[in-house]
C-alpha cells in the first residue's frame, strides 16, 4: 500500500483525514509534536513524535517511510492568538512550512497536501472562488499565504505537484465518534454555543452584532469535517494521476450567521443556549463564504454531511462522549 506521512495527524482535521486515509488503501504514518494534538487521537498509524521546524528529523521520517504523499495539516490556527504573538505563526506556519518542503525535496518526496484556509482571503462580500484577491487582515491568514506562496514557488521550481485545499469553517466530529475537536487552547464557535447548551453556568458569547450582514452577527461557511476528509482522498488521487498543483475552496457556498447556529444548536438538543453578545474580535471579517464549484467540477467533491444539523449532532455527540470520559 502507498505510505502518506501526515504532520499534524493528532489534531482535529488531520486525524479525521488519517482515518478516511486508512479506510481507503493507505497505510498512514503521523508526523506531530503534540504541541496542540492528542496522543490517544492517533489511531490510525504509528506516531513520529517530531518537530516541524526540525528539518533534520523530518528527513529522517521521510527517508525511513518513503511516503508517497505528505499531507500537511501541523500548524497552529487561531486568528486572536496569531494577532498578539504573530511571531509564533510565522516560526510554525512560514519556517516550519519552509523546513517541510526542504525536507521533502531533499528526500525527493513530491506530492503534498496543505491545509489552507478562507483566512488567506480577507474582506469579501460574495461568494470567495480560487481567483478572488488573498488579502489576509491577520497574521493566521499571511502564514497560510505565506505557505501557499512557498508551495508554487517549490513547484515552479521542483517539480514540487501539491493541492492546496482553503477550508472554511472545519465543524462536527467523525461519526463514529472515534475521534473529534478538542481544541482547549482558542476553543470554537460551535464547541462554545454547545457548551452554552450543555453546562449549567458557561454563557455563549456572540463577539458582534453590527455586521453588515443579515441579523448583525458574522457569517461563516462551516464545511463537516469528514467531507473535508474525502476531498483530501480525492486530492491524493488527483496527485496519483500525475497532475498538477492546484488550489481548491472547500466549503458548502451556504453560510450560517452565529445566531443561527445557536438557535441550531437548540433544536438539535432541545435545550436552551445560554448566550449574550459580546464586541466584535480583533481581524474578524463579516461573512466569509465559499464557491465550492472549482472542487466539485475538478474532484468530484461535493459536501454529503455538511448540513448544520449535522453538523451540530455530530459535534454535540462528541462533547457528551467527551464530557463523560473527563
Ligand atoms: N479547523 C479549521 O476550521 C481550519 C480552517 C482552515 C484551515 N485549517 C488548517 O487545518 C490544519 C489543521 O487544523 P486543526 O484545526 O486540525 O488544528 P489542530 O490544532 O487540532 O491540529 C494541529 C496539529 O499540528 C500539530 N503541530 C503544531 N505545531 C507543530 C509543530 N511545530 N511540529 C509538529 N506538529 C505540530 C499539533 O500538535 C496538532 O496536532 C491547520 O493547518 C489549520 O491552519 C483549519
């Protein structure tokens, strides 16, 4: 079976992806330092316990597993924390991105996934398709530029083929429940509106309700995490047919504003979300909203779990299995 090594395979994203990976023919090797990832959230293949930024012990992993893709996920990915310690996201996301691709070129391992994001984006009103302008307005979203530039440059350069996937909004957990979203450390929108439901004395805050958009809070594009799963499988299999580097948006194109996804959370659980609003964050764009069409007419991909009720049920279900194991 092909080998994909996966960095930041203990994380939320990536080990869903490592899951659909194993499912579907490949043998996977994770590659994390467990810096914001979960020992028992490595399921489906050994862990590489190693930095990224040590450009030394990823030559060691990719020469002894001789992967025939990476998958990158490892990064950290709060817009608030990126804005007070921009130097953290630079060191992780740029140099340890850099480290990744002169590893992989110095190995000869030339297929790569990237976990981009609508961050890279910036402020815009309609629907955000491959060639809208990238303006990001924090540093979480000129680090993942940053990566995206690297990408085609060690493409144009190397040979390097990669596919840059831009999610929107990763949300729910795997259906199985065998593995979910732990992000203590900047924890999301959703996870909180579910807390706001499920304990007694947590209050959801709502941060704005002057946007410009239609009930005033921001709105977001959440895309289920196992269909971003499959448009990873699907993106391997792009890379396997010999073709080139390409970017795709990956989102449902329906947004759901922040009240919305409270009041889904209360027909979902039939409890009530305790809430109240709070002032806008810092680099907090109104409404971010993908056009899936690119992914959908080039691999295939189309969001099959992506509906907010799903969204909510799975992520609901997981926060009680996790409340139970605490
Ligand atoms: N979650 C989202 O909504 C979202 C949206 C857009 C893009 N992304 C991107 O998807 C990827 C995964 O995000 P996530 O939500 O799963 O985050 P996560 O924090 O759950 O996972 C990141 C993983 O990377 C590991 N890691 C961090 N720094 C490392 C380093 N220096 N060396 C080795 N491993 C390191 C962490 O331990 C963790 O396991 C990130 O690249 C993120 O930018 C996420």
């Amino acid at each position: 079976m092909p080998t994909v090594l996966v960095t930041g395979g203990a994380g939320y994203v990536g080990s869903h992806c490592c899951k659909a990976f194993a499912r579907n023919g490949w043998d996977v090797v994770i590659y994390d330092n467990l810096s914001r990832g979960w020992r028992d959230l490595v399921r489906w293949g050994p862990l590489i316990e190693g930095d990224l930024n040590d450009t030394e012990a990823l030559k060691r992993a990719l020469s002894e597993t001789k992967p025939q893709a990476v998958a990158h996920f490892a990064a950290f990915a709060s817009v608030g924390e990126s804005i007070h310690k921009p130097e953290l996201y630079y060191h992780i996301n740029v140099a340890g991105t850099l480290s990744l691709l002169e590893a992989m070129r110095l190995t000869g391992v030339g297929q790569l996934l990237f976990s981009s994001s609508c961050a890279t984006f910036g402020i815009h009103d309609a629907p955000i398709v491959e060639a809208t302008p990238q303006n990001p307005i924090n540093p979480y979203g000129a680090s993942k530029l940053f990566g995206e530039r690297m990408i085609r440059d060690f493409s144009a350069a190397y040979g390097l083929r990669a596919v840059i996937l831009r999610y929107f909004n990763a949300a729910g957990a795997d259906a199985e429940l065998e593995t979910g979203e732990r992000n203590f450390h900047d924890p999301r929108v959703i996870p909180q509106a579910i807390r706001g439901a499920m304990e007694g004395g947590f209050t959801f805050t709502i941060n704005g309700r002057d946007f410009d958009t239609r009930d005033g809070t921001a709105v977001r594009d959440y895309v289920h995490v196992t269909d971003l799963a499959d448009a990873h499988l699907r993106a391997l299999g792009w890379l396997g047919q010999g073709k080139p580097t390409e970017a795709f948006n990956l989102g449902t194109g329906a947004g759901a504003s922040i009240l919305e996804l409270a009041n889904a959370v209360e027909k979902v659980s039939g409890r009530k979300v305790e809430r109240k609003f709070g002032p806008r964050r810092e680099g907090d764009p109104p409404s971010l909203v993908a056009n899936p069409e690119k992914a959908e007419r080039l691999l295939g991909w189309k969001p099959a779990h992506s509906d907010i009720e799903n969204i909510i049920r799975t992520a609901w279900a997981w926060a009680e299995q996790e409340r139970a194991r605490a």
